[in-house]
C-alpha cells in the first residue's frame, strides 16, 4: 500500500491527463464522453464525480478487474515486483479457494499446457511450430503472445489437468471442456486472450487441417470472467502504444494483431471474433480519441466496417476507414510492403468514415434519384450519431456540398433525427421494436423515472449538517498539520479540544464516529494522516472522506506568477482560520437550535399559564441570547435572523 501510486496504477488502464495538480480522465466505471474521472497523486487517492466511484489503488483494482482482495493485493505485488510469502496451493486448497480464482488458476494451466505441446512435443513442433513460423512469427514474437498448440488428442488437457488437481467442473466452467466430456480444443494453434491486465481470460483456436465440417476459428464459451462484448483481443500488449500515439488500429483477426505489432505496429487490437461492440469501442475510447479501421477490400469487408461506423461515432471519437489493396489483409499486407510503406499507405488512403460513406452511397446511388433519397435517409442517421454539434455542422456541410443536397434541407432532417435519436437513448428504447412494445417500455421509464424522484426526495437533507460536515473536511485534510506557531500542536487536537462538550450533538452518526476514532488515536499517540481514512476498513467512512478530500475544482495557481489571491490566502496554508470559524458557525449553528427549542417552550407553557416555568426558560433565553452575540461578535461577516 506503500509502494503502489494510484496514478500509476490507473493510469494502466486510463488515459490520464494532467490538470493543474491532480489528473483527470474518462471513467472506466461508467460511460461518458466528457472526462468526470479525478485522480490526486498527492493524496493517493481516485474519485468520479460522475458515477461516485472512488479509493485507491487497492480499490482501484478491485472494482476494475473484480478481484478480491487477496488477488488485487497479487496484481499490485507483481506490478511493483515485491515478494509476496505464498505456500503452494495444493489440489485441496485449490477446490476450497474461491471459484472465480480457481478459473483464472485453471486458464493459467492451460495455457502453460499449450505452450509445452507447442515446443516441447513433436506434434506440436511439426504442426504448430512449423504453421507459426510459415506465417512469419519470429520466436520473441510467440513467445510475447505466449502462442500454444492443442494436440489431436481427446482428453490431452483434461488428463493433464486432472492430475494438477483441477476438476472437471472448473474445467467446464473455464470452457475447457465440451459438454459431452472431451477437451475443447483439439489439433488447433491456441491464441491466447488476455484481459487488460494481462491474465488469460480465454483462447481462440485455429484448425490445422481446412475442412468444411467445422470453423477455422473457435472462441472459448463465454464463462464468468469472459464475456466477448468486453474483450479486444491484443489490447494488454497495446494499450501504452495506444495511449502514446492517441490512435487505435482496429483489425478482424488475431494474426493480424501480431503481424502488426512485430512489425512495429503496436497500437492494434481485434474484436475478438464479434462485431464491433459499444464496450469494446469504450474500452479503446480510455486511451485514444481517435481509431484507424483496417479492413479488406471486399464486400464483406467493406460492410463490417459499416456495421460498426455508427457505434464508434456515437462515442464521439474520431474515426477513419483504411481499405487494403484487393486480395490483401494487414497481415500479408504488412510483410509485402514492409512498415514504411505500410504507414504510406494508411496516410494515403485512410479517409474520415462518414464522408467515405458519403462516397460509397453516392457509387451506389448511381444517378438513380428514388434510390439516392433512400440512401440520403441512411446518411442522416449515421450523422445524428455524432454527439457534437460543431463537428456535427462541419460534416453536414461537406456532405451536403458531395451529394448536391441543399444543407438546410440535410440539417433539418439530421436535427430530427438526432432529437429522435436521444428521445430514445434517454428512455433506453432500442430502434427496432414495434410501436406496442415502445409503449410498454415509455411505461417502465417512467415508472423508473416516478422512483427515482422518490429516492431523491428521501435523502437527508445536506444542509442542515453542513457545519458538522465541514468540520470533519478540514479534520480529515489538515488535521495531522501543525499549528503555525504552537510548538507543533497538531491542528486536530485543538478542533477536538474545542469541540469535545458537543461531540454527541452531531446530527450525522458517520461523522460522529470520525470524530470519536480520531479521539482514541491521538491519545494513543497515533494522529492519523488522510490516508488513513481514505483506505479505512469501513466502507463509509472511506468514501466520504475520499469525497471529502477531492474536488472536481481547484484554485487557479496565480502565486505562481505572483498574484496570489487578495481575499483571503490558499487553503492549505489558511487552515488554521478555516478551523476556527468552522468551530464558530458549528457552535453558532447548535446554539440557534437550543434558542429555538427554548422559544418552543416558552410558548408552551405561556399557553398552559404555568408563569414560574415561563420565568425560568425566560432567563435561559437571555443567556442563550448572550452567548449568540459572544459567538457573532468573533465573525466579520455573520448574519443572523431577527
């Protein structure tokens, strides 16, 4: 927990950007186009302000990868290479252990299983080695994607695995087995997937013999730690090349991934043997705007590309279209051309998506009028997909100008369709359902819509505690700092000092808790730093304080030009103030409710005649009126009602 920095560890799956002291990006935990995701290296800590997801670097890879505890300790153990004390877990301990990480134990296996058929074995040199290197794979390169081979054989895996200590149920639920018993993969070269941390999650395996009684390639079943919608093959190799090129090349297979990438290009990924899925597109959105697709030139090449043209604008990245020489795919055109000329190629005939579209329905179209009007309705609805309306606007007017279409005419329609687009996207209604069964939903959403606002309604209101909750935020951020001139009495004890006869009156128990806790460690000598409750062991008091100690604003450094701030100073050097007038507003806030209890009673008993009651409440109110101009008389700025 010491070694692990919450930036580096994020920033393995997030494409950070600085912004003034703290980095921001987009959410890995929700979907956004306007980056919401906070990270302050300096407290160690991440927070959302979109989804409210926050921690730190534990937590971090915990909500990220779903691990467990013990296995996000693992992952961070290994990143930052510290030696971590383990006993070897034997076919005992490994049936007791958690399912989801006997899968990973157990795709591991496999995998270092099909690794040994492939160089270890005959069959596997002859078979698998000899179709590797014919493709033109260099040693470093399969080793890099750890390529295997499955062999001819039946139950080869499960023999192997049965011995290890795996059953047959994990090795099912891992989609290593078929249902009737016999290894999944049989007499194929195995390609790993890895998910983006670097774990294998599944395989895809290529057929040695050509035959028409089955698939060239097989994916593993999906299972609970692989779901195809999610995964890019290639993406855990890819991601810094990615991220420092801020470009994405999208590919269909996996040899054309490792083609690439041992040419030189790093920054490419495949869909995994899918279409292209808006998870997937989200996923590369982490770490580049922009995506380069590579696709044949052939007809089914040409209309996969389109399939997934409207997802990938939705997104609002920037995309472009590469269509390879006929006869070619990245993979054989890489090693024809070398990566020089590969690169030529793609900045020469790479176009922007839409406006190749444009190109490709005007050829369509062909002069025939009916059939144009058909295809200018499908033109407008890949534009409503564009979320921003200036890029929008430029893309309008440019295929407007190709199509010789009159521009209001083609921004009237795409304004409705875009209007209609986001009706639909906001009550979650996908485009093709009847018009029965849209009712049915504009019924549940709003339903969804009717509790939503009652669950708001029920929330405490955070006004009535905010003097209590700004107290807890300077405690929290400075309360292990010392006093300017106080010898180095550390600020917490005077707060606490100051506010011990009142504790028990917080409204808020949470807050309540802090402060007792906070009390037992200073008298044991342990002041605690920010840290220690931005990864407490109780989930709330963890979030709030990480909600606490981040912002999604920061104070402009003008001190750094010599024009510091005239009103009053920064507040990491104004926390001794800050301090004392949140002491006074807390004071101020209780005694205005005891003042007001105590008019209820007077009230009261005037009502009931009860004079000598009256008198004594009455005096109390003179006292309580006292202490108020006491309290008031320490603020410059304090108005109080009448």
């Amino acid at each position: 927990m010491e070694r692990a920095r919450v930036e580096e560890v994020v920033g393995d799956f997030v494409n950070l950007k600085r912004r003034g002291t703290n980095l921001i990006g987009l959410c890995p935990f929700h979907h956004e186009k306007t980056p919401s995701f906070n990270v302050s290296p300096t407290k160690n800590i991440y927070k959302c302000f979109g989804c409210g997801k926050a921690g730190g670097a534990i937590n971090f890879v915990m909500e990220h990868e779903g691990y467990d505890y013990p296995e996000a300790i693992r992952y961070l153990a290994g990143k930052y290479s510290i030696q971590l004390e383990e006993t070897q877990a034997d076919a005992e301990t490994i049936q007791a252990e958690r399912e989801r990480e006997t899968i990973y134990k157990v795709l591991e296996f496999a995998w270092q299983y099909y690794k040994s058929q492939l160089h270890d074995t005959e069959e596997g040199q002859v078979a698998g080695l000899n179709y590797f290197i014919e493709r033109g794979f260099r040693t470093k390169t399969i080793e890099s994607f750890g390529l295997g081979y499955a062999p001819d054989k039946a139950d080869g895996l499960i023999h192997e695995a049965k011995k290890a200590g795996f059953t047959l149920d994990i090795l099912q639920r891992a989609g290593l087995i078929t249902q009737h018993g016999g290894d999944f993969f049989r007499h194929r070269v195995m390609f790993p997937i890895f998910n983006i941390s670097g774990k294998v999650i599944a395989f895809a395996g290529r057929q040695m013999v050509n035959s028409k009684r089955g698939p060239k390639y097989i994916n593993s079943p999906e299972t609970e730690i692989y779901v195809k919608r999610k995964v890019l093959y290639g993406l855990s190799h890819a991601k810094k090349a990615i991220r420092d090129n801020d470009n994405c090349f999208l590919v269909e297979g996996y040899t054309d991934v490792i083609s690439l990438h041992q040419a030189g290009i790093e920054n490419v990924v495949a869909s995994s043997g899918t279409a292209l899925t808006p998870d997937q597109i989200r996923l590369i959105r982490r770490y580049a705007g922009r995506i380069t697709v590579l696709y044949d030139s052939d007809p089914a090449g040409i209309k996969a590309a389109m399939r997934g043209l409207d997802l990938i604008l939705e997104e609002n990245l920037d995309v472009r279209l590469a269509l390879l020489p006929e006869g070619e795919d990245p993979d054989s055109f890489v090693k024809k051309s070398g990566l020089a000329g590969f690169q030529d190629y793609i900045r020469e005939h790479g176009k922007d998506f839409i406006l190749f579209k444009t190109q490709l329905l005007l050829k369509e179209a062909a002069g025939d009028p009916m059939r144009k009007t058909t295809l200018v309705k499908d033109l407008v609805e890949t534009l409503a997909h564009i979320p921003e309306a200036i890029k929008r606007s430029a893309f309008i007017t440019e295929c407007a100008h190709l199509m010789k279409i009159d521009e209001h005419i083609l921004v009237r329609e795409t304004n409705k369709a875009y209007d209609e687009f986001l009706r639909q996207k906001r009550q979650g209604i996908p485009r093709d359902v009847d018009s029965a069964e849209r009712e049915i939903q504009h019924q549940v959403f709003n339903q969804e819509t009717k509790q939503t606002d009652a669950r708001i309604q029920a929330l405490p209101n955070l006004a009535d505690q905010f003097q209590e909750r700004d107290i807890i935020r300077i405690l929290l951020s400075y309360g292990d700092k010392p006093i300017p001139d106080s010898n180095l009495t550390p600020l917490s004890r005077y707060i606490l000092v100051s506010l011990l006869d009142i504790i028990d009156e917080f409204q808020n128990e949470t807050y309540k808790k802090i402060m007792r806790e906070y009390q037992d460690l200073l008298e044991q000598g342990k002041p605690p730093g920010p840290e220690y409750f931005t990864h407490h062991a109780n989930k709330e008091i963890q979030n709030l304080a990480i909600e606490l100690l981040t912002s999604p604003n920061e104070y402009a450094r003008w001190e750094e030009h010599d024009m510091p701030l005239q009103i009053q100073l920064h507040p990491d050097i104004n926390y001794k103030k800050d301090a004392f007038d949140a002491i006074l507003r807390l004071k101020l806030k209780i005694l205005m409710g005891h003042i007001e209890n105590n008019i209820a009673v007077i009230n009261q008993l005037q009502a009931e005649g009860n004079e000598n009651e009256m008198i004594i409440h009455m005096r109390m109110h003179a006292d309580l009126l006292q202490l108020r101009e006491q309290i008031t008389s320490q603020f410059k700025n304090v108005v109080l009602r009448v």
